[in-house]
C-alpha cells in the first residue's frame, strides 16, 4: 500500500491500515482483521455488515473525513435501503467502497464476536463464537459433463465462497438437500455447526437468503429442577428463561435414591432416562413457544449436570456412582445429535454438547461453574462451594485448581429440618434475633416487610434453607446456642421463647393460631451435619494445598444467592475471610452453561482445564474426618476465625449441664491458637 | 544384533533377522516385520499367533534347526494344549523363545493379511485387511485418586496396549459398558472399527476373551433382487449366500417406472425406501440364521448398487435422476452406523459402506466393477460391459478409465421379447441352428441335455435373455436373417421353420401341444435396439479414447456369465477382439463389494479412482446417435469385425423386397474398409 491509498480506521477496534482507492469496506475489514460480519458473503442482501459512516473531524485520529470518503450508494443498496430500509448514516459494507481516508463504526450488531457482557466485574465478558452459524452460498447448477452430486457441489461452494468445510450431511438433510437447491435457484442458506473437535456438520438449510435466527439452549439439569435459558446465537442476549420439576423426583428425592432405585428395579434406569429425556424435551419446545420462535432454529444445546444425570440423560445405569469407586462411565465431554437423547421439540439434527464431568462425584454442573468462575485465573486464592445435596468445592489460583465434593445432605435445602420447607412463598428466608429480648423478627418469601415492620402481612408455612441458617447463626450470637450446638434452656437464657421438647430445648420463632415454628435440637443436628460436612471439604483442599486461609469465598448456585455470608460464618459452612471477600456468583453452572454455548473455544478450554484439576475423594481421606470432628462447633473447635471476631461477638456461654468442664476445655482449646 | 544372536527366519514371506536369544516368537515376528495374527496381546490366550516349528535341515537356507532351538514348552501353553489342544509341531508365538537359529513356519489362519486368492489369473488377490478387528485388553480398576471413567480407561488401555485410538463409543454402547467390564474382572475384548477416514469406533464388546467371529456382508443391492454374501473378516472366506427379490418390484419393473411412482405419488419415495431396508434387514437376518451365526457378530456391510437403488436406501426421493442433469443428491462414498439404515438384524453399532456413484447414470455398483476389474490397472485397452436394464460401460487401461451408461432396455434380459422370459427352469438358454436344414437345436434350464440328445425332457416354456442372443446370432449365420435384421420367407430361406405374421416372417424354434416358441420380427427389432444401445455407447468411450479398437473386452454380471462370447459378435453387440479375448467376470459388482468389505483399503483406492474416471453422458452426445444407427445392422453397418470374420462367414443375403438396390448397397459399404 502507498502514502496515496486510502486510511481506513475502525471502531471501536481502532484497527486501521491504508487499501487500494475503490476496495469495498467489507474487504477492507476482512484485510485488517476487522470483525464484521457477513452472512450472504457479500452479495449485498443480508445486511449484516452495516457500518456507520460519519463525516467530520476526528483530532484524535489525526484525521478529516469527507463526505464523498465512500462511493455513492449504488443500486444494490439503493434497492435494499427501499425494501428494508437503512438507519441514518449507515452503509453496507459489502457495497459502499472507500474512496478516500476515512472512519467507520462497526456497530455491535454487525460484529461476530461481539462480547456479552458479565456483571461481576472480576469475570471476563463472554466473546460470541457460536459453533453454529448460517452461510448463504450459490451452488454450481448440476452438470451432465462433471456428474457430481449436489452435496459435493455444496461443499465446492462452502469451500470456495466461505473457506469452510467439507460438511458432513445427516440422512435428514442429505433428503431434503435437492428440492431445497432447487426451490432456491442453487442459492442456499445452511447452518453449520463447526465443533471444537470432529468435522463440520450440517445442520438446516433454506432456500434463498434465510433471514431468521438461530438460537441454542443452556440447560442446568438438576435433581430437583431442570432450567433453561435460550440464547440467541448471534447477540448472545438470553431471550427467554424457563424450569420445570425434575420429573426423577418420583423415583426418589435426592440422587443415591434414584441410584437405589436403579439398583432395586431392573429397568428403572430406562425409566429414568425416558422420564429426563421427555422433561427436557417438553422444556425444549415450550420456552421455543413461549419466546414465539420456530422450534428448527434451536439449534443447540448445552447440558451442565451432576453425575448421575448425566448418566441417566444418557441412558447409563448410574449404579456405580452409587458406590466406591465411584467410576463413571465416561467422563469425557459428550458431543451429540439431538435425535440422540430423542430431543424432538428442537431442531432434529442439531447438536447437543455435554460438559466433562471432573470426577465421580463432582460432575459438569462443577466442571460449569470452573468455566464461569476461572479459578484457576484468578491471583488470589479462591474457595467455590455450589451448595446442593452434594456440596461441589473448588479451591484454586492461577498455581493450580483442587475439587472435590462432600456429602453435606438436604438440610440446607429445607430437608430434615422439623418446620423445613423449600423455598417458596410462606417460607421464613431471613432472620434477626434481638441479643437483649431474645426476640427474633424475621422476613417471609413473597412479603418485603420484616415481620416487626407495618405492611408485613404473610401467612408463614415454614423455614426455608437460608431461614434456618440466619436463625442459627442468630441463635448462637444472641447466646441462644452454645459453641457445640447445644440449646440453652429458658432458665439459662432467659427467655419464654425457650421451650424444653423432651430432654432438649427448642428456640420458639413463630407462634399463630394455625402453627408453631420452632428451631429444635434436632435441626440444629442436621445443620451441624452439613455444614461440618462442607467445611471439612474446603479445608481439605486448602491443607491439599498447604493453605491456612483463603483470600476469598464464592457461593455458586440458586441457594449461593440467598444465603448471608456474615450468617454463613457465625456458623462456620466456610473459611474465615473478610466479609467483603465473600461474593456470590449466582447459578454459576448456569452460566457456565452460556458461556459453552454461545463460545466454543471455551468448550476445548473446559476440556483441557477439567483434565487438569486435581481431584480429592472426601470418602477416602482420613484427614475429612478429623475436619468434620472439628468442625461440628459453631463456628469452629479449632480454627480461630479472626475476620469473624473483628465484626461480632460471639458469647462464650455453655448449656452442657453434664459435663461443663469437658465442655469448657473445649473451648479454652479452640482459643489456643488466636 | 550380533553373530552370536539367534536366527529366525519366518516362512512363507521368508523375513528373516537376528534376535536376542530368549525373545518371544511373537516378539521377533513384530521386530522384523512379519505378519502375526493376535488378539489377546501375547498373554497365551487366545492362540492366533501359533507358528509351525519343525527341527531339521533347511539347506536351502543353509540352516540346520535344533530340536531345542525354542524353549520348551511354559505353563501357559501347557494349560491352552491341555484346554483347547495345539496340532503337533504348533507353538503359541507369544509363549516360545528363541533359543537357538530356528526356521518357523506362519500359517495362514496366523496371518492378519493373508491373501484371499480371486479365480482370473489376471486380478489381484484380495489381501484381507478388514476395517473392524476384535482386540483384547486390560484395562485398569477405576481408582478415587484418579477418577477417569471407564471409556478414558479403556481407550487408555487400547493406547498402550495396541496402540490405536481413541476409539468412539456409542451410547449403545456406552450403556452396557460398565457391566461388561466388571464382568470380566476389567478385561475385556472390543470390536473396534478403523474407518479409512474420520474417528475409529467402538461396534461391540464382550467381557473377557471373545472367541467368536466376526463377519460382514457384501451386498449387491439390484432392482431385481438382492444378493448378500456372508464373509468371515478375519479368513475373508464366503460362508453362506443369499437373494431375494427387491420388493421395490411392486412399485416398478424397473427404475424409470419407480422414479415415476414417487413423482407421481407423494410419499411414494418412502414407502421404497421402507420397503427396500426391509428386505435388506430380512436378509441380513436370514443369511446369518442359515449360518448359524449370532446376528451380533455381523459388525459390517458394503452395499453396491445403482443410483437410484442408492437414493432409495438412504430415504432421498429419487426424482432427480429421471430427469436431465440426472444430478445425484451425493455422489460420494457413505460411511453409516447400521441403525441409520434401520437395519436390525445385524450388530446394532455396526457400520454400513457405500461405495461412490460415478454419476448419475453410473453407479456405486459400477465402481464395484471398476474396483474388481481394475481397468485402470491393465496394459491392454479393456472394455467392461456390465449389462442388465442399463448397461454400465468402462474402457480403460494405464492411462485413464472412461464410463458411461447406456439404455439397453430390458430386451437382453428376456422382456419384450415374444416368448422371452426370465432365466428360470424351462426358458432356452442356448441354440444352435444347421446352416444347411435350418433346423434348431436348444438345450433349457433345468436340463443338462441339447433338444435332440437323447435325456432330454425339459417341459420349454420360452426363452431367456441368453437364448434369444444365441437364437438371432445363429439365425444370422444360417442365413435365416439378413444384415439389416429382416427375417427371410419360408421361400427365400427355403425352411418351413419360416411363417409369415402379417407382414413379417417368424421362425419357429420349437413347437409342441402346448406352445410354439417363435422369434418374431419384433423381437428382433427389440434385440437389435439393446444391442445398438450397448454397441454405441462402447464405441462412444472408443471415440473419446482415441482407440478404433479394444485389447480385451470383459463381461461383467449374472448375465455376462451365460452369454456366448461368439454369439453376441455376430450380433455386433460388441467390438470385435479375438474370441479369447472376451471373457466374463460374473459378479463383479459383487465381487467388488466383497473387496472392499475385506480390504478397507481399497474404499480409500475406489474412491480416488472414481473422481479420475471421465464420465461420458450418453444422452447429450450427438456422436451416440450416430453410432445408435451404424450399431443396427448384424454385426455393423460400417466396422468390419474382421476378427470375427476369422472364424464364421456371415452369408451375405438380403430379405429386403422393396429396396433390394438400397440393401446391396449398404452391405457393399459395409464391407469396404475390409
């Protein structure tokens, strides 16, 4: 290029070089590689390599743009301009050339790796490289004297007009391949689907220019609920979110009971798979409805889940998942047809990828939220639990990633809590407790106001997950329970909110003609259980890792998201760590989910991140158990907590009236080391 | 390697080398590269590495073996001798060291590619190297420290001890994966497939050592019938054959009339192709219970077959092909899982091989021919007719194959002719008329004995395609029949064979109280129409070629192996070459389709050839027309035929009584260029 070409500066990329006098703007993008899309290859018809084009001054560039900088509109634009219409100072790129130096935007629109942004400032924005993507291409007509079949002559034109493929064509499009050429004069639209390994695979086509969209889905299948967001392929914008039940739950609450029903009933896997398969599918097809969109252009499908879905979704038996060794039967991601898992309410030949699963026990839904989270980029020092029946953990920073999962059991999910119930509206979700009167107030799902408040006017059913956890951990600051869990008698407290239930005492929340919500020994119980059970997981890892504290804490999942860090510490679920640093990444497997599907790269990434995270099997370390000892005290028998101490007082009572001195050791013990 | 090392040398291949002393047969065979069939990897197992170890003097080799020149025998093949029991002289190759200089003798079942040995001393064995190969492994325990599933183990295991991989694994299979290795305490053996191109793939399991067979089908998938031939792919031996009628029969004698039902009943295509996979799986299943052969263990199948038989199976309306372009939906070679077919009766993740069309008019069955007569492969110019309803016509040597596909019609197979029929008991298959009383001689189908032998007692019901060639040729040479095809008058052929119908003249070939088998002068038009047909397109091929004449002319199909070599020159229905010269190949699409099924590598080689063979379209070259017309008269208006000329005189008579002058004429021209 010479002084005398032409400059040609994008934005927002600033990439900027000089090009021959007359070369389309598309070209030019193309020659500096500017991202601007295009879907019909320049033929002037789709419309998706629009610029805007400003005339004017731009100091900081250094530069004056003209307004003759482009060819006038020629009759290609002109003609699109009338039946479509184009915005204000907006050119097609594959029209308008550059005839003197000039500045053109490339809106977002017209970018194909635009970035979706995250909110979490810490977190990479998501660079749209969808796997699946349209390509309008003019095929050769048939020739008598060169008899090659109308596929070959696709993928000659592929080849040639996009520099792609060749493309594999399932049965399915290989019947519809010759009226669909024909209907369209030899000008097609097909969407291909170019995975991160294997070949390149057809996927639908149109006659003509295809003007819809293309659309995939991000499925977090869960024990409890399956839910799905459907993206759009090209903006990445989620367009329309749904959840249904997880319809296994008849075969049993929580995963070992369906593995047990496996085990019990020959054929109950089959019934499994049929019964999560059909669930998937009626998803599928009524978020498609709802969102007003044609089911064949959901063309993928992205499934983030835990062990034993993935098994039974792939129609495995999960029984070995129900006992040591734990051995999956593969745990390798999975790249599939539709048609496959008999995904019938979304296109028929589109494809399905399934996250790698990173061990027996901690499954793609935990490889989803390392993809999302990064640990293993992260500076400092950070601990992910996902909180579910299993709690999955990952500890890591840029030095390496540890994972492993622990069986933390339902009770933070409402389970085997005396007035537990999920988290739904009635439900008790956030509670304070007064440390003079003892007197708790407290906010009920689908009421804003706290139950001291004017307007609070809920009828109350229960004590959700992250009810009972602010009720403890209330309970414990207010000298209500003491450091090993024991409930303080109405004497020894001093409140008639203490009520003995047997030999034990129980803590009144709630009291109206209809019910009584109180927290009893035995919630306090299985709350010790689990969440002795996760911190126990965490500092596996970190001893794993030869850490005695982390920099920060990250609650992945739905129940992440309602949790209080401060509550969550009083009771010790995690490390001691400023409050600041405890964030909460909302369903990160979700996102993990999204982020897989609408980037492909980050599936290989994925793939080759799971590979190398460093797996710890709770069952089998010797040391878990020690840890799950120490931390049955609230927050802990041994580990001092300082950053807990700075911002509460915990009361040193003791209700042991047994064996008080025991008790008291104890706790002289778990003080030793602050 | 020293002096001091042992020698070994192998037999038949006669490789020979120095190994440490002590080396395992099986060992040595793999270091100095000879072929040494094993499944079980050398664990004395599965006994398809024995070799033939005969002490003694080998002065050819100027050796002189020791009776102590291998170890004695070990454990291992003490207890497979006392178990299964090892012929004299025989040694597990895996087990048996080289202790001293030892001439060893490979037999054929120990050799992976051993030569399956074709009949025509001009082809090439068929040397096995089958895509599906059974191998025996251990794969590790799963282990919680290191949690891979049981597929990454597996493939893991196929690395490092076979070094092939990583295999894909079906969901089919996938699902009983688990199962079947634990069942054989994690060994097991696997049926894995190694496509010419893309992934290699998991087609079966079996919990420890599999010790039966695996076998494919070579199928010749026709618009009459469908023939199948059950091989063993590790001997490549046929075990069983089989046919059926194509049921695509009830839609359309033939494939104009087929196109036309699904063009004019929609859904007609679906119905053909249901009914066409339908017998295809009837017969898979049926040949394999003649065997008594467990459905499983068919892992393959190569199908040949005309274009639009091709378009039927693969479920693509074939309404392109009955009309100009005549353009194939795909022309490339299909590589399937046997369920995409639904093809149920044989092993479920078995694979399918189609191979290429040539075009639209010259099918995958055509590219068998080409595979199995390699004309590609000869010196001399061969010309290839394989003739049925179209004619499938190839011509070529070392520089370059052309092909073509011409209308013959349905006349050589015994259809439009007066008393013609298919070749079945009772129809006349061969004839033979006294030049001087004009009597006829026949001998039919079902009976060993000529018409006038004695033993002759065939009940003659009409005559096939074969007869009504040998019928014409000889009627030609006694004179019955002139060059320009007209039957002569009882008059002037001097015979009361010869009755006049209407205005032409039939002979009578036979006669009795139920029927009179007559040639007519129609049939003689339609013959003469095929003949025309077939000739034009061969001389067409000639023409473009360059080449007035052919070196060797091979007849390929079912018909190609009852036709008279003499009887079709007289006819002119193609080029003349010295008798011996022309030679049948019988099946040669089936055979082709057995190659390929036997030898991947020649799916690699047919494809390759496929896209260097020039197609000529018959249909669109003026030059076929005029051919067309020269082709009409017996043996040819114009070329001399002057190596039939050698053997038989031609009476020169003329039966035209209106253009008497006109006639002469011709058959002056005719004989010019002699």
């Amino acid at each position: 290029m010479s002084e005398k070409d032409p400059l040609v500066v994008f934005m927002p990329s600033g990439k900027r070089g000089r090009v021959p006098k007359g070369t389309p703007v598309l070209s030019a993008a193309r020659r500096l590689g500017v991202d601007l899309d295009s879907v019909c290859g320049g033929r002037g018809i789709c419309s998706k390599c629009q610029v805007s084009f400003g005339p004017g001054s731009y100091p900081k560039l250094g530069l004056t743009v003209a307004e003759d900088a482009l060819s006038p509109w020629n009759a290609v634009e002109a003609r699109y301009d009338e039946k479509r219409g184009l915005k204000p100072g907006r050119r097609l790129g594959c029209q308008a050339e550059i005839l003197a130096d000039v500045v053109l935007d490339v809106p977002p629109e017209s970018q194909v790796h635009r970035q979706v942004v995250r909110k979490a400032a810490t977190l990479r924005d998501i660079r749209m490289d969808p796997a699946t993507r349209l390509y309008f291409v003019e095929v050769d007509a048939p020739d008598m004297h060169e008899p090659s079949g109308d596929l070959e002559r696709l993928n000659r034109a592929l080849a040639a007009q996009w520099q792609i493929g060749p493309v594999e064509a399932p049965l399915s499009l290989l019947r519809r391949l010759q009226p669909v050429l024909r209907k369209g004069g030899f000008q097609i639209t097909v969407a291909v689907h170019h995975a991160h390994r294997g070949p390149a695979r057809l996927i639908d086509l149109w006659p003509g220019l295809y003007e819809g969209g293309l659309y995939g889905l991000a499925i977090d299948l869960g024990s409890t609920t399956v839910a799905a967001h459907l993206c759009d392929l090209v903006t990445g914008a989620v367009i329309e979110s749904a959840g249904i039940m997880n319809p296994q739950i008849r075969f049993g609450e929580d995963l070992m009971s369906r593995v047990s029903y496996s085990m019990m009933n020959p054929g109950g896997d089959v019934e499994m798979t049929a019964a999560v398969r059909g669930a998937m599918d009626a998803l599928a097809g009524e978020i498609a409805a709802t969102a007003g969109i044609d089911p064949r252009a959901v063309v993928e499908a992205v499934i983030v889940c835990n062990p034993v879905m993935h098994h039974l979704l792939l129609g495995i038996d999960p029984v070995e998942l129900g006992q040591a060794p734990f051995a999956l039967a593969t745990s390798g991601a999975m790249d599939l047809a539709c048609s496959e898992l008999d995904l019938t309410r979304m296109n028929p030949a589109g494809r399905l990828y399934l996250l790698p699963c990173i061990a027996g026990h901690v499954g793609a839904d935990a490889a989803a939220v390392a993809l999302s989270e990064a640990p293993g980029e992260q500076d400092e020092l950070t601990l992910i639990v996902d909180v579910g029946t299993n709690a999955e953990i990952l500890l890591g920073d840029r030095q390496g990633v540890l994972a492993c999962s622990s069986p933390t059991g339902p009770a933070f999910e409402g389970a085997q809590i005396s007035s537990g119930q999920r988290a739904a509206p009635g439900a008790i979700e956030a509670v304070r407790i007064d440390p003079v009167t003892k007197i708790p107030r407290f906010r009920v799902i689908g009421c804003d106001a706290w139950s001291d408040e004017p307007g609070f006017d809920a009828a109350i059913t229960g004590i959700c997950g992250s009810g009972i956890i602010e009720a403890l951990a209330e309970m414990r600051m207010a000298g209500i329970l003491d450091p090993s869990g024991l409930i303080g008698s109405a004497e020894q407290v001093g409140s008639d909110r203490l009520r003995p239930e047997g030999r034990t005492q129980a803590y009144v929340l709630h009291e109206d003609e209809d019910r009584t919500i109180t927290v009893t020994q035995g919630d306090i119980r299985a709350i010790q259980l689990a969440k002795s059970a996760l911190y126990a997981g965490a500092r596996l890892l970190m001893d794993t890792r030869g850490a005695d504290k982390v920099d920060r804490v990250v609650l992945a999942g739905a129940f992440g998201a309602h949790i209080s860090p401060l509550h969550a510490m009083v009771l010790g679920m995690i490390p001691d760590v400023p409050l600041d640093h405890v964030t909460s990444a909302g369903n990160a497997a979700g996102t993990g989910a999204r982020i897989a599907l609408l980037n492909r790269a980050a599936r290989a990434e994925i793939e080759a991140t799971v590979t190398g995270i460093h797996k710890i099997e709770t069952a089998i370390e010797p040391r878990f158990q020690e840890h799950f000892v120490a931390a049955n005290a609230m927050p802990h028998a041994v580990d001092p907590f300082p950053e807990l101490r700075k911002i509460v007082s915990l009361p040193d009572v003791s209700f042991n009236r047994g064996g008080d001195g025991a008790d008291r050791t104890r706790r002289r013990r778990s003080r030793a080391p602050s």
